[in-house]
C-alpha cells in the first residue's frame, strides 16, 4: 500500500523525491530496501534521517545502523541517497562513537561521511539542521577543504517544514513538502502535495 502511494505521488502527483523519511526501524533493514528500490524504480532520490541518539529520553534511534550503511549504496547503485542528521554528520568525524548528537571539537580526519561522499557517487549531503550547522562549525580547520572536497555533494534544504518536528501538520497527515525536495520544487508553496507514509 505505501509502495503505491508514493508511485501515485511520483507518476500523478509531481513529487521529486522521497523525504524526509524518519522511522524507527534500521537503515539496512527490510523496510527500508523497499524504499531504496522503489526510489530507484522512479529514478528519483531519498532523503534519509540518521539518528542513533536521543534528543530526549524514550525518543529512540531513527533509520539507525548509519556505520553499516555502505553495504545499501553498494548493492544500489542506482538509487540517489541524500543522508541528512545527526549520525550523518557527526561521522564525518573518524572518531565518533554515538556519544552525544553534536558532537564538538576538532573533527578527526578520515571519518566515514567524508570518505563515502567521495567514494559513492550516489551519496549525498543535506547540510540543514543543527547537525548539518554542527559539522560545519565545529571545526573551522576542517571546514574549508571539505567544502571544496564535496562541493558538488552538498545542498542545503530546509529541514522539517512541519510545526511540530514530526512531519504532521494542522488538519492531518497531508501537506505542502518543506526541506531538501520542497526547496527543489520552487519552495513548499509551489509544490504539489505530498502523502506521508509511516512504516
């Protein structure tokens, strides 16, 4: 049933893109495949949330399993990722362990971000958000080359376009697309509406 939706939504709809999605299952897992396949069937990219660290007590992980996640760009080459959030980009440090969301201090060089947006030319990088802010930031040494390095990776959206952080809007789970997808569709009011699918 999802699967159909968000066919009708690409074929009928003028949906771009698949985004942002954020469910609490692993990256790698069952449900997930389904998407990337269905992502590349319609040629057109996901954004996925990667999280492995709560905000606050009892929220638990999003698309989780991120250091495993070069085993999904190898087996679909065809499919487009755009990685968005906090385990995105707090491994762009080689150093991080999953103890803090934003991490601070320098950035070890070498860290499995950096290293897939140059050796997956299907992977790339949402820099909205705090995490996207933080990685840039936290190191102004690092910064500079990694730009340059990835310059034609990288894309700035606008994160979650909803009130409450959760993709629902007032009036029910259908609405007008912020973030990455909704910016390249001439920005959320220009865009056709899309449906959110829960796994």
């Amino acid at each position: 049933m999802a699967a159909d939706l968000l066919k009708k939504a690409v074929k009928n709809g003028g949906a771009i893109g698949f985004g942002e999605l954020k469910s609490h299952v692993e990256a790698d897992g069952p449900e997930m495949r389904k998407l990337y396949a269905l992502a590349a069937e319609l040629n057109v990219p996901i954004l996925v949330h990667f999280q492995e660290v709560d905000h606050f007590p009892g929220e638990g992980k999003w698309n989780s399993g991120f250091k495993r996640f070069d085993s999904i760009l190898n087996s679909n080459p065809k499919t487009t990722f755009v990685g968005h959030a906090d385990a995105f980009w707090a491994n762009i440090s080689a150093d991080y362990v999953e103890q803090a969301a934003y991490p601070s201090g320098p950035i070890k060089r070498g860290g499995i971000t950096d290293r897939w947006l140059s050796d997956y030319p299907n992977l790339f990088g949402d820099l909205s958000a705090n995490s996207g802010n933080n990685a840039l930031t936290r190191d102004p040494d690092f910064t500079p080359d990694f730009l340059k390095r990835h310059q034609d990776k990288l894309m700035f959206g606008s994160d979650c376009g909803c009130a409450d952080g959760n993709g629902e809007r007032s009036g029910g789970a259908r609405g007008r697309p912020g973030g990455l997808l909704g910016a390249a569709a001439g920005g959320a009011e220009g865009a056709s509406e899309i449906v959110r699918v829960r796994l």
